[in-house]
C-alpha cells in the first residue's frame, strides 16, 4: 500500500476517537490507576504538554496501523479490528508486561493499561476498516 493512498480522514478521527477514549477510561479507573502506578496527585503530570504527547502518539499509532492493515490488505471489518488485536496481544501487551515486571509494577497496571491499548487499537482498527484506509 502507498501512503500516498492512505485515507487521512480516516487516521485523524481514528486518532481523536482513541484519544477520547483514553479520557473516560483513566477517568473511570483513575484511583486504580494511580495506586497502581504510584503516583499520587502531588506528582502525576497535569501539564497540557502531556496531552500534546498523548494526542501525537495516538495519531502515529492509527497513522502505523493504516499502513499495517493497508499492507496486510484488511481494509475492510472485521479484518482491520482482528488485526488490530493482534498487533495489541503480539506487540503492546507482551512489550507492557515485560516492562511492568522488571518494574515491580502489579498485575493491576498492566490489566488497566492493557484493556485501554486492547480498545484504542480496536477502536482505530474499527474505524479505518469501516471507513477504508
């Protein structure tokens, strides 16, 4: 697939649909969240600068994961959403799990950070099937 060919539109509201979704899924499990991070109020990021990120990254993940499904030639549902969730199981969530156990994270981190990637990636993968990447 040319990226030339690639549905922008399609990326950017994927990219906003996930960002959105992190927004009620850390509103819901913010205390759990934060007791299994570590972190407290006193020392979380609240700067606007961290939403920046946030929002950047989500575009270069629906941005990559058009290009992966393009590539794969799973436009189209379920394909795009199937894929999604393998990328999510075979990259993401082994990557987290690691990391989170070297870091002396408990399992409750991983399952609140896991299940937000799991349904970002289907999300986007949802999106750039229906609307063809």
């Amino acid at each position: 697939m040319a990226f030339a060919g690639m549905n922008y539109l399609a990326v950017a509201i994927a990219a906003a649909a996930s960002f959105a979704l992190g927004a009620a899924w850390y509103g819901v499990f913010a205390k759990q969240w934060m007791a299994a991070a570590g972190v407290t109020q006193e020392t979380r990021n609240t700067g606007k600068s961290i939403y920046l990120v946030a929002a950047g990254c989500q575009l270069v993940m629906a941005f990559l994961l058009a290009g992966a499904i393009g590539h794969l030639d799973r436009a189209d549902i379920p394909g795009a959403p199937i894929t999604a969730a393998f990328l999510w199981l075979g990259f993401v969530m082994t990557t987290m799990t690691v990391n989170h156990r070297f870091q002396g994270k408990s399992w409750n981190l991983t399952l609140i950070d896991g299940g937000y990637w799991l349904l970002t990636l289907l999300i986007q993968g949802t999106i750039l099937g229906a609307m063809g990447v």
